[in-house]
C-alpha cells in the first residue's frame, strides 16, 4: 500500500505553563483579553501534521511520501525524515519562505493554546498529486492532512477527479476554513479523521447531520482521547475501541497525528478496522508519554506487551506478526 501524506511540516516550539489558563480568563472581559503566560520550559522539536504522520508510518516500517512545502532550512530535519523511512523528494523548497513554525503552549490541565506560522506551507498549493504518482508508480491513499486550506480543497479535488482513495483530515484548520470549502474536502473521503470537538465544529461548518456526513464517506474515524476511538460507517454498526493506559501524561502534542499512523499502519498491514485502531491507540500512548511529536523509539516487544495489556493476547500476536520495528 502506497501512502502519500499531504499537509504541514513544521518546526514546533513546544512551552509549558504551570498554571492553568481558566483562572486567567475573567468570564465578563473575554472581548479585552490581554495576556501573557510566563512559561517554565521550552522545548524546540521537530513537527508538522503530515511530518508526524510520516514519521510514524516510517517507524513502522514502512516507506511513505511525504508531501508539502518547506524553506531553505528544511535539510537537517530532511535527513532526519529520510533515516527514518520517509521519502522526501516530493517535498516543495520555497525559494523565499521559512518553514512552518508552530507554537503551543500547554498548561498543568493539558489545555493548549497554539499560534502557527504558516510561511513556505502557503506554497503546497502549487503541487499536483499527479505528479508525486507518476514517480513512485501509483498511489493507493493520499492522506489530506492539515496545510495551507487552498492546498486541502485542490489537493481533494484531484483525488477526486483522478479516482485516487483519500483520507480526509481537516482538523486545526476546521477553525480557518468556511463551510463550503470543508464540504469539499469531505465529500468522497475514504476515511475522515476527527477529534471530539472537531466534530463539532465540523458538523457546525457544514450544516450536516452526522448521517449526512455518513452518507459522504466510507468510515468516520472519531477520537476521544482517554475514552478511546469510535469507528462508524453508514453500512456497519459502530466500532468502539478503549485507548491504551498512560501512566504519566507528558505532551498531548501530536497525538492524533500518531493514532493516524498507527491506524493507517494497520490497514496497510490488512488487520482490519478493530485492530488498525488498536495500533493507532497504542502508538498514540506512547506519544503522550514523550516530549516532542518525534522523539520516541519503537521496541517490538514492549509494543506487544502494551497492545495485549488493553486488548488481550490474541490482539497483540495478530499486530506483532506484522511488526517490522
């Protein structure tokens, strides 16, 4: 299965506040809102939707494309990427843009508040899907992750037009984007990604039900944090999956971006719907334990005893066979 991975790739500038950012908030003075989070640490890693979602399909053994636009400065994390199994030659260079920057600050709830610079991502506009199949032979999904919005809607239309499987990830930019605009990127996807909020809004922007969102694309993909992953279609029942027990949450930076892998990893692998999200879970753990979106190392044996602590013996030997870390 040949996945190309469309969306940001980001250096991120990750700072921890050690309060919490609802005692700043005064209820009756939203509309003034002046503050500054005087923060205890700063971490500065690598990042990026489609470049987490790249790596981790990339520790798992396989060998993604990935598919953006950065600067000039993208040749250290370009090396980066490349050992670790993701093909980056379709990745646009902007002549006059930096990379992407994104910076988030997490307080002692978990509560994030984020700003991100697009810069070189603003460019991604200008590349064919086309293309990017025509050099690696053909392309079996290409994931629409997060990215410059005029991206996302001609990067869809082209899937569709030319009958290639996309996965429909709108996410953060469900903020950005106007109603008709995420209608297109929804209609026709083989799989749409959203966290419990996102769907929300996704529906607000829409205006439709969830039925009718059923009714547009082949599986609907819902995150829900600790409660775990719900998995629907409008010819199946609902598939609910538990997440994987963390012992000491870390950064909830990136996730969703590593239960995309995870899942997506799966379906490569022919697992199924029920074990896909049972990897992306378990992926996803193990990403809430570290600092950084890239900074953790997959050992085969402590992810199988991870996966059949949640999900029993049968589970973690069926996921294991097909492990190459």
């Amino acid at each position: 299965m040949r996945i190309a991975v469309t969306g940001s790739i980001a250096t991120d500038h990750l700072m921890v506040f050690p309060g919490t950012f609802s005692e700043q908030f005064v209820t009756d003075q939203l509309d003034k809102v002046s503050l500054s989070f005087l923060v205890d640490q700063l971490d500065i890693r690598r990042g990026g939707v489609a470049a987490n979602i790249s790596f981790g399909l990339g520790s798992l053994g396989m060998n993604p494309v990935l598919v953006g636009a950065v600067g000039k400065d993208f040749a250290d994390y370009r090396s980066w990427l490349e050992r670790h199994g993701v093909d980056t030659r379709s990745v646009h260079v902007s002549e006059t843009k930096h990379t992407s920057r994104f910076l988030c600050t997490t307080d002692r709830a978990q509560a994030q508040i984020a700003t991100f610079y697009a810069g070189a991502m603003e460019e991604a506009r200008d590349i064919e899907i086309q293309a990017v199949a025509d050099r690696v032979g053909a392309l079996d999904l290409v994931i629409v992750a997060p990215n410059d919005p005029v991206a996302m809607v001609r990067h869809t239309e082209e899937c569709r037009a030319r009958g290639i499987p996309f996965a429909a990830d709108p996410s953060q930019q469900l903020a950005r984007m106007e109603g008709p605009d995420v209608r297109i990127l929804v209609e026709g996807a083989a799989y749409l990604f959203t966290n419990e909020y996102e769907t929300s809004l996704l529906l607000k922007a829409t205006g439709w039900s969830e039925a009718e969102v059923l009714d547009r694309v082949g599986y609907w993909v819902k995150t829900f944090g600790p409660d775990g992953v719900r998995v629907e279609s409008k010819d199946t029942e609902p598939l609910a999956v538990p997440a994987v027990k963390v012992d000491d949450e870390v950064d909830p930076t990136g996730v969703g971006d590593a239960f995309r892998a995870g899942f997506l990893w799966g379906l490569h692998a022919q697992l199924g719907l029920e074990r896909s999200a049972q990897v992306g879970c378990t992926l996803a753990a193990i990403v809430l334990e570290s600092v950084g979106t890239q900074e953790y190392t997959l050992d085969r044996a402590d992810f199988s005893k991870r996966v059949a602590t949640t999900y029993g013996n049968d589970a973690a030997a069926e996921i294991e066979s097909k492990l190459r870390v």
